[in-house]
C-alpha cells in the first residue's frame, strides 16, 4: 500500500514543472491587466471634451479589442489592446546617424590596436628599445611600462601630420555630413598609405610588395594599383627589416664588452665568475657617457624623416 502511494505522488520535477507554468500564467495576467488599464487611460477622453457624438447621446464603451473608428479592423480574438499609440515614436532619422556613429567608433576603437601596430612607426620603435634593453642585459630594465609608453609618444609624434590629414579629408566632413562612410574610409586611408609608401622606399624594400603581389596573383605597375591588404604586409615586413638591422648595430658595441670582460676573466682563471655580472657596469658607463638614450631616440626619429 505504501509502495502505490509513493508512485501515485508527483515526482520533483514535474512538481517544478507545474510551479513555473503557474508563475508564467500569473506574470502574462498580470501584463494584459496592466497593459488594459494603460489602453483605457488613453482612451479615456480629457475632461471638458465635447464626443464627437451627437449631443445627449452616450456612445456605448468599446471592447478592448474592438478597432478604432476609421481603421480597418484586425483579428484579435484573444482582445489584446494595441500599444503602438501608446509607445513613444522615436526620431528615426536622428537616432538612425546617431546609431551609425556610434557603430563606426566602436569598430574603429576596435581595429585601433592593429591600426596603432601595424600601420605605423609603433612597430620599428618598440622592437629597437627592446633590442636595446637586450643588449644591456639590464632584464627588466626599464620596465616594459615604460618603454611602451616612450614607443607611443614617439609615434603620436611622427604620426601627428598623417593623423591630422586623416581627420581633415576623411573624419570632419563624414561628421558634418558631407559625404558617406565609404568615402570618409577612402579618404582617410590615402595618407596612411602615403606613409607606408614612403618608408617602404626609404628603406629600399620594393621587395617586400613584389612578393605579396605574386602571391596574391595581383598586377600593378604603381604604388596607387596596389591594394591596401597588400601594402600593410609589405610595410610590416619592410619594418621588420629594419629594426632588426637597427637592432643590430646597437648590439655590436656591447656584444665587443662582453667578449673583452669574457676573455680578460679566462685568462685570469675566473672561470666560476659570470661575465655579465662584470660587464654590466662597464656597460651602462658606455651608454651614460655617450649619451645613449638621445643617440637612439634621435636616430629613431629621423629614420622616418
């Protein structure tokens, strides 16, 4: 007998079952109440309205689900009220370039880190200070704030003339109106290329575009035929050239301090005393009295003039 009634109860999950169709069914009741009352607010006439009706005679109250005069009637067999007059009408216009501008910064502020890395002077800076950290062996020395933060100043720096000329043809008249978002977008990227053109000839590395043109089977006979997406590999691997050489001439002077320290210390039998323990002092007295910072700072910079 104990064993029918246990079967005979409701298990727990049918039991939760039946809890949430009861909730949902109180929480739609309670929106059509509520959406009935809002219906019958707006319909209710203001006081000391005239009816359109003749005079001394009571029009007798509509159904809620039941059209308007004038309008074409529409099935409603559960009388749900219609909320399209009682919903706030949006500007549509201004909310659609409102929308539209704030799509555009968001996708510009998220390709601004690629943008900031790959199509400008960030990438050649970044990699000579790190070389350079290297190559004093001071480890974390300046710390990686710092030198990301020096990487950046000098790229506002030397981008400044390219970011004002992108925002005079490209941003400024797509804020004012004057032209569309591709435009803006074709305007914008002729002084970003520009820039790349011109380091990419500075440096000699012509090179660098044949080969992306060959793979991507493209054929140009001038810088203004080749495609963006051609052109940014070209520069990065063109910048990549160039710090590495960069780098390396950096790297000499105190590669020849570490040789010296080495050879002088296995002469004298040091063998268990690390070199770089007794280099490191000689050469951070090399990079102070010849002034290093300004030296690789100022070489930087006018690597792009």
């Amino acid at each position: 007998m104990n064993q029918k009634l246990q079967m005979a109860e409701d298990s727990p999950a049918e039991r939760r079952f039946a809890r949430w169709v009861w909730t949902c069914a109180a929480a739609l009741a309670v929106l059509l109440t509520l959406s009935a009352l809002a219906a019958g607010q707006s319909a209710s006439p203001a006081p000391g309205a005239e009816s359109p009706d003749a005079p001394g005679e009571i029009a007798p109250p509509a159904s809620p689900g039941a059209p308007a005069a004038g309008q074409t009637p529409v099935d409603n067999p559960l009388g749900v009220p219609d909320l399209t007059n009682i919903l706030p009408q949006a500007e549509t216009s201004g909310d659609i370039s409102g929308s539209l501008q704030i799509l555009l910064m968001l996708t510009v502020l998220t390709l601004a880190p690629s943008i900031l890395v790959l199509m400008t002077s960030f990438t050649r800076i970044i990699i000579v200070l790190a070389l350079l950290r290297q190559a004093l062996a001071t480890q974390q020395l300046p710390p990686n704030q710092v030198i990301i933060g020096l990487a950046l100043l000098m790229t506002f720096m030397i981008m400044g003339p390219t970011m004002s000329e992108v925002h005079q043809q490209g941003i400024q008249p797509y804020l004012d109106g004057q032209i569309t978002q591709m435009e803006a977008l074709e305007r914008a990227a002729v002084p970003v290329r520009r820039f790349m053109i011109t380091q990419i000839e500075r440096t000699g590395n012509q090179a660098d575009v044949r080969m992306f043109l060959d793979y991507s089977k493209t054929e140009a006979e001038s810088y203004e035929q080749v495609p963006t997406s051609v052109l940014i590999p070209a520069f990065v691997t063109s910048e990549l050239k160039t710090a590495f050489l960069m780098g390396f001439k950096i790297y000499l002077p105190f590669l020849i301090i570490d040789m010296v320290v080495s050879s002088i210390l296995i002469s004298m039998g040091m063998l268990m005393l690390p070199p770089v323990l007794i280099s490191l002092p000689f050469k951070l007295l090399l990079f102070v009295l010849v002034d290093g910072w300004q030296l690789v700072v100022g070489n930087l910079l006018g690597s792009f003039y």
